[in-house]
C-alpha cells in the first residue's frame, strides 16, 4: 500500500469516527418545551467545517491527487495545509500506529514546494517579512547548507514510514525490528537538528529558521505520541520507552523557550530600530506584520504542542485556535485624551498609547462570530460610525451589539448594515480606501475578489476621476490608500473602530477615526463543540458571560491568551455536545499562577455562593503550565446541544489565569 492510500485508508477511519451522524445530531434533537434549542445554522457550521477539513486532506492525499498546490478556489496554503494534517493527527482515535503517515504527508509537501529549484517557496514570504520590517541585514540561511539538512530528515522519514506500513501488514520480529531501529534514526536526527546548535538552529540563523524549526518540532513530538503508544507492539522496552519520554519531557519546555526568545529577539529589533518617542502607527503596523506572519507560521504550532503529552491526552485533542491577526490601521487614528487640533498630539498618539488604547478595550476577547456591521455615514462626506454584532449563542434569532465607535450622534446622513457571511469552505476578505478617514468599505465572501458578491458601502471621495486627495488639510494624510485585506483559512473576526475624531472640519461634528479588521481561523465558530470521540480544548476567552474577570493578552506566548478571574469572579460558558444522548466527560483545567498562594476554580451550574460546587479545582502558587483535576474524581455531563448546558467557574483567590478547559470523553 503506498504512502498516499494509506494515509487515505487511516483518514477514512477518522472520519467514521468524528463525523458519523452529523446530519441526524442536527436534525433530530429533542424538542423540550420552554427550552429554546440551540442555533442550528452554528451547530451545522462546526461540523461542516470539520467535516470538510478532512475532505481537504483527503484531496491532496489520495493516489490520484497531484502534488499540493496552493490553491485559490479554497483559500488554503500549504502552512494552513499542514496544519490540516496535524489536526488529522490529533483528532484520530488511536487504533495502530498513524503518525509515520502524516509525517510522511507532510514534510513530502514540504520537500515538493521547497525545493532548491523553486527559491525557499514556503518561507520566502517570511523571510521578506523579517527583512523588511526587522532588519534588513539579517543573516539568512545558505540555501545547499539548509536543503542537506532537509534531506537527511525526509530519508529519515521515509524509512520510517515504510517501515511502519510494512509492520503493520505482517507484524514479524524482523518487521518490529526495523521499526525499531528506523524510529530510532528518526528521532535522532530530528533531536540533533532541533538541540542548540543544530541544523535548524545555527547561530545567526534562528530568526530565518524559526518557521521551519516549528514545523520539525511539531513532527518529532507526533512521532513521539506514536511511539509512547504503539512502542510495546513494536517490541521496545519499558526502559527505552521511559528514555524517549524523557527526551520528550525536557525538550517540550526547551524547545518552546526558546521559540519564545526567538520570537522575542525580532519583536525587540523592530522597538530597537525607531527611537521610543517617534513610535507611532507605523510601528504598531510593523508590530502587527511581524505577528500576522509568525502566529500562523510559528506560534499556531507551539501553542499545540503540550497537547502531545499521551499521558494527559490518552484520545488526543482537538481545540480552536481563537486568536485574532489584524489588518493595518485604516485611517489615522487619534489621541481622544489630547485636546482636539490639526497639530501632531491629536493626530500622532505614541506606539504606547495606542497599545493602551487597545488594551482598556480588551480587543482580543472573543466576543462570538461576527453576524453584521453598523456604519453611520453621509454621502460624500463621513462614516461617522462603526459597530459591529455577533452571533448570541444562547437565542438563535437575536444578535449581540457590540461597541459603536465614532459618532455616537451623527447628524445627518443614515446608516448601513452589512452582513458578514458565515463561509465554511473560503476566506472571507474586506476592501479599503482610506486616507485620514476610511473612506470605503467592502466585504467580500470570495475568494477572487469579484463584484456581484460584495456587500458595500462608501463615502465616494475615492471614485472621482483624476482624484489622488480626499482630505488634503492634514499635510499629506490625505492622500488615499486602497487595500485588500484576506488571509489564508481565516475569515472576518471583527471590525473593531479605533476613536472618535472631534477635528474634522465639518461644522464641527465628529467621525470615525480609523478602524481595523481583525481575522480569526475558519474554525472558530460561537459553539463550543464538545466532540465526542476525542478531548475537545476549550479556549478561556470563548466564555459567554464572565465578572472580575480580565483578558490578558499573549500571557501564555504570542497569540496564546489567558484570563485572569478575581476573588468571586467568574466565566460562564455553554458546552454543545456531539452526540445524540447524554454523554459523560472527564475535565481538567490548563491554568497559571503568578500569586504567592494557592487559589482554587469551583465548578458550578450558577454563579452565586448558595450554588452548589460540583467540582473544586486546587491551583497551586506561582506556578505556570498546570494542568489541574479536580480534588475528587468527578464527571461532567451534557445533554445534546440543549442551552441548559451552561456552567460556571467562580475563583477563590487573589487571581487565577485560566487559559483552557479540557474535556475528555469517557
């Protein structure tokens, strides 16, 4: 059986296990009076996205199928195409050995689209990013030294990977033994590139490799899952199986260390290359670049990595990656704190500034799928303002406002609401014109930008013939930007207005200022699906309702958050379960402390103190990554996605950061 068939044969049995009775979960759910059922158009969204997600692995991993390609149809790269493959991975119930397929997949598309031939076609584009915005000198890999590198990893790879579909069609002492010796190999040599000083982290290069360092990492941790729970059957001993988990163990902290110091190391020569009182919008731009590119390319993959730990994931895991990537800002935003004039205060706040800004509003709280945005405008003059409105998890007909930014009175003119499409298969993507004020907006649920599929709306400035100025008064701010905003297998987050401009000329009324559109991955969606045949992860951000409670960005690494509950505070969440009858969970708690003493999450189904706790979780002080059970053996149920499934967890403690919610099916 060859590479491709098989890994088709192991993805089949994936999706009989994750997917079986999709349609009749959502059509056939019990009707209880008084008790509103869940909104099914998201119900069947998850699970049609899930569901083609594994029909897009099938596609480029089947016998038939060409090498991959990125695709414009789908809007799916070959970074977000081997993060598919992971996901495969993680959410197959293990069965036989499988990692040696995905690996395979995997870096074979690697090897395919990176050939020396084709000039670093994956990470080109990153490395253009680092040149141009972190330093332009910066020492980037030899490409013959790199690809000798790669090569030995994909000998490595395929051997073991032979050696493992043999085995697994004739289970002999002799097969068992090339198993053992090719996972070996593997191992070393993906460990020997990957320790200090390897072939994928030379000195000099750290910042160039650091993609291609993730993406090995990432391999060698699944070929460890693979290992740590087939290893008995490939005949190795419990003492060498303890060794391997010891390598593990210590590099997991390692190696996402020093992914941190990396990422840190760019971040820090961007601050370092524009002297602390002229950063501005720009810099916030290049800040916002440099995390547009290393969350998916980077971060997305790190954040996964302690869900390979087989001993707290004996099903493995699925979970959302619910993190924002911003667009540039669109428009010139301004200082409201300073008083209102054509001079630089007003119109140029510091790097500082806007950071807080940004922060007191909590932008990267998950506040549900965006259904729509509100803009006040007056033909040929203004958007006064803008307001988005989310998906209500809990009533299926009504909408959750979110805040309006701008005019909060505008004077003449109307508004328009323009519906965000809902898109499973393709990225949805906005267009903007801009100089110091947005001057056009238009959303699109394509992928090849054609009109007749857009909703818009526009200050039409930008269309007069010969026009270069719409708002010429502010020196050269006026002069008008135009960009299209779409990122691979992400949609639109939120639209998010930065301030209300008090100095616009106009008898003197306000405007928006700026805004920015804010993508999230195509999977994100307002339910939290429980799924039912592997551990699903569960974002802290994704809470419904929460009191004394704080997001606190990038706590955990860059695009990884948590939130901090207070003394008495609480999150309450809804749980929707992918089953048609009550199924029972175990639950643990991905948590951090930075208190001197210990803190505890009480699990409950209200938020008061005469609510019953049905589950305590003890936090211990000052340490980071917990994983926390809780103190008695308990189990929690759910009903099949009925809105009853609401719990709380209330703090005990000075504060509590609460990054995931674990549910293992029983």
């Amino acid at each position: 059986m060859n590479r491709k068939a098989f890994a088709l044969f192991f993805l089949v049995l994936i999706c009989a296990q994750l997917f079986i009775d999709v349609a009749d979960a959502a059509a056939k759910k019990p009707k209880k009076k008084k008790k509103p059922q869940r909104p099914l158009a998201l119900e069947a969204d998850k699970r049609m996205f899930l569901k083609n997600n594994l029909d897009f692995i099938n596609e480029y991993i089947s016998p038939v199928s060409t090498p991959f390609r990125d695709s414009e149809g789908n809007g799916i790269g070959l970074t977000e195409f081997f993060k598919a493959m992971v996901v495969g991975f993680l959410a197959f119930d293990p069965v036989t050995a499988v990692a040696a397929v995905f690996i395979d997949s995997i870096w074979s598309a690697f090897i395919e689209n990176n050939s020396e031939d084709k000039n670093d076609a994956i990470t080109r584009a990153y490395i253009q990013m680092v040149k141009e915005i972190v330093d332009q000198k910066i020492e980037v890999y030899d490409q013959s030294i790199i690809w000798a590198e790669y090569t030995i990893i994909n000998a490595s790879i395929v051997s073991f990977k032979d050696s493992v579909v043999v085995f697994n069609e004739d289970p002999s002492e002799v097969n068992s033994e090339a198993v053992r010796t090719d996972f070996t190999t593997l191992e070393k040599d993906l460990r020997g590139r990957l320790d200090p000083n390897g072939g994928l982290r030379k000195k000099g290069w750290e910042l160039s490799e650091l993609p291609v360092f993730a993406l090995a990492t990432t391999l060698y941790f699944m070929a460890q899952v693979d290992l740590q729970r087939n290893g008995v059957t490939w005949g190795f001993s419990q003492g060498q199986l303890d060794k391997f988990k010891r390598y593990y163990d210590e590099r997991m902290g390692s190696y996402l260390q020093y992914v941190k110091d990396t990422y840190k190391s760019g971040y820090d020569k961007i601050m370092d290359a524009t002297p602390e009182a002229d950063r501005d919008t720009s810099t916030l731009n290049k800040i916002n670049r440099y995390r547009r590119t290393m969350i998916p390319q980077v971060m997305d993959y790190a954040a996964i990595w302690w869900t390979f730990n087989s001993t707290l994931f004996p099903t493995t895991a699925y979970g959302e990656r619910v993190r924002y990537l911003y667009s540039d800002v669109l428009g010139q935003p301004i200082d409201r704190q300073k008083t209102p004039s054509f001079d630089g205060s007003y119109y140029d706040p510091t790097l500082a500034r806007l950071i807080e800004m940004a922060d007191y509003l909590e932008r990267e709280r998950y506040r549900g799928e965006i259904a729509s945005v509100k803009i006040g405008y007056k033909l040929y003059e203004w958007i006064w303002s803008i307001q988005p409105t989310y998906v209500d998890e809990t009533q299926p007909d009504k909408k959750r406002v979110g805040l309006s930014v701008g005019n909060p009175s505008p004077p003449s003119g109307g508004y328009v609401s323009i519906d965000i499409q809902r898109t499973v298969y393709r990225p949805s993507g906005v267009l903007v014109v801009w100089d110091v004020f947005p001057q056009l907006i238009e959303i699109y649920d394509n992928t090849t930008h054609r009109a007749g599929e857009v909703n818009f709306m526009a200050v039409p400035c930008f269309d007069r013939p010969g026009q270069t100025y719409c708002n010429t008064y502010y020196n050269n701010g006026g002069q008008l930007n135009s960009v299209y905003w779409q990122m691979d297998s992400h949609k639109i987050g939120d639209m998010i207005g930065w301030s209300e401009n008090k100095k616009i000329g106009v008898d003197g009324q306000s405007a928006l200022d700026a805004f920015q559109v804010a993508f999230v991955p195509m999977d994100v969606y307002s339910n939290n699906l429980i799924l039912r045949n592997v551990a699903t992860v569960i974002d802290a951000q994704k809470s419904m309702k929460y009191k004394n409670a704080l997001l606190f960005k990038d706590f955990v690494m860059p695009g990884v958050h948590a939130v901090t509950v207070f003394d008495k505070g609480y999150l309450s969440f809804i749980f929707d379960s992918d089953y048609k009858a009550n199924k029972k969970f175990t639950i643990f708690l991905r948590v951090h402390s930075n208190q001197p003493n210990e803190g505890k999450l009480s699990l409950k189904r209200g938020p008061d103190a005469k609510d019953p706790a049905l589950a305590t979780f003890t936090i211990k002080a000052n340490v980071r990554d917990q994983s926390v059970f809780p103190d008695t053996a308990y189990e929690i149920q759910l009903q099949p996605g009925e809105t009853n499934n609401t719990f709380y967890f209330v703090a005990t403690g000075k504060g509590i950061q609460l990054q995931s919610i674990v549910f293992i099916p029983k």
